[in-house]
C-alpha cells in the first residue's frame, strides 16, 4: 500500500467530493453541504419566485467567544447521505405546513472562521408571517435533526465537540439549563 492510499480521506471527509446536494425541482427545495464559503444571495436566489410577497434568510455566524471562553474557529463534520435526507425531510415539512414557495438550506463543513456563516436558510412564501413562521422552524429543526456536529476551537487550545441540540433559541444548554 502506497503512502497515499495509507492517508487518503475516505470520501464524506474529503473536501474534493463536495458540495453534496439534494435538489427538488417541483417543491423548489435546495439543500448543499458545502466546505466552500457560504453567498447568501445564491440560496436566496434559489428560493425566489414570482409568488412570494416574503423571502426571509438566515444567516448562522461563527461567534467569537462561549461560555466566557474565546473561540480560534469552529469545524464541522457530517455524515452526508443521512445529512441530507434529514434537511430535505425538514424542508418538504415546511413547504407542505406552511405552503412555502421555496427553501433552500446550505451547511458548511471543515473549518468556519470568525464571522463567517456556517448555515444559511432562505425561505420564499405568499406572506410574510408564513415566510417568518418556517424560517424559525427549519432553523430548529435543523438544529435538533440534522446529522451535523460542530467542534468548538478555543484561542487557549482547547476544544469540544457539541451536537446542536444542546442548546436551545437563546442559547441555553438544554441539558443544564445554564445559558
């Protein structure tokens, strides 16, 4: 076995088998996985249609600081085929409960500096108090579903690994409570 074949990646950890995407043409859902930098006007586009009044689009950032500690980056990983049939279960739900237009849900993967996005959800609908309502809910529903889990780097070197669930809207640790 050669050198290379020893350190090859295997390939839902190899950045050059990316982006993974699932697209549904008639529901108007887009759903990437990405380790490229995330544009927020390329899901928003996506999602666009001549029906919506509303188009809402969130976009999750890298923070600099938790729990009092300050943050070098964060890293994710994921298993995609599962990833990605999560977030699409989670926007054909709500296109269907709130008769959205459009979603488009995109993750990135590997490292996320300061201040750059690693989720972005862009959502079209008639209204906006139906664009709104399911822009939330796909938020948690990924946050709660989706096979994806963040490693938090510290300036100090330190490091953990969080699943998303752990924390709730306003960031408190739904295991402790503690904010």
């Amino acid at each position: 076995m050669s050198s290379s074949e020893k350190t090859q990646l295997p390939a839902h950890l190899d950045p050059k088998t990316y982006p993974r995407t699932h697209d549904d043409a008639i529901q108007n859902i887009h759903i990437t996985l990405t380790y490229d930098t995330l544009d927020a006007n390329t899901y928003l586009s996506q999602t666009s249609s001549p029906a919506a009044g509303a188009n809402i689009l969130f976009l999750g950032t890298t923070r600099d600081t938790f729990e009092g500690r300050s943050v070098s980056q964060l890293s994710y990983t994921t298993y995609p085929p599962l990833a990605l049939k999560t977030l699409a279960g989670i926007a054909e739900a709500a296109v269907k409960t709130h008769r959205l237009e459009g979603v488009s849900i995109a993750h990135r993967l590997g490292t996320v500096p300061i201040g750059e996005a690693s989720i972005v959800i862009a959502v079209s609908a008639g209204h906006r108090g139906a664009a709104w309502r399911a822009g939330e809910e796909v938020l948690e529903a990924c946050k709660e579903k989706a096979e994806i889990w963040k490693r938090e780097e510290f300036v100090d070197g330190g490091m953990e690994w969080r699943a998303n669930a752990d924390r709730d809207a306003e960031g408190r640790d739904l295991r402790t409570g503690a904010v």
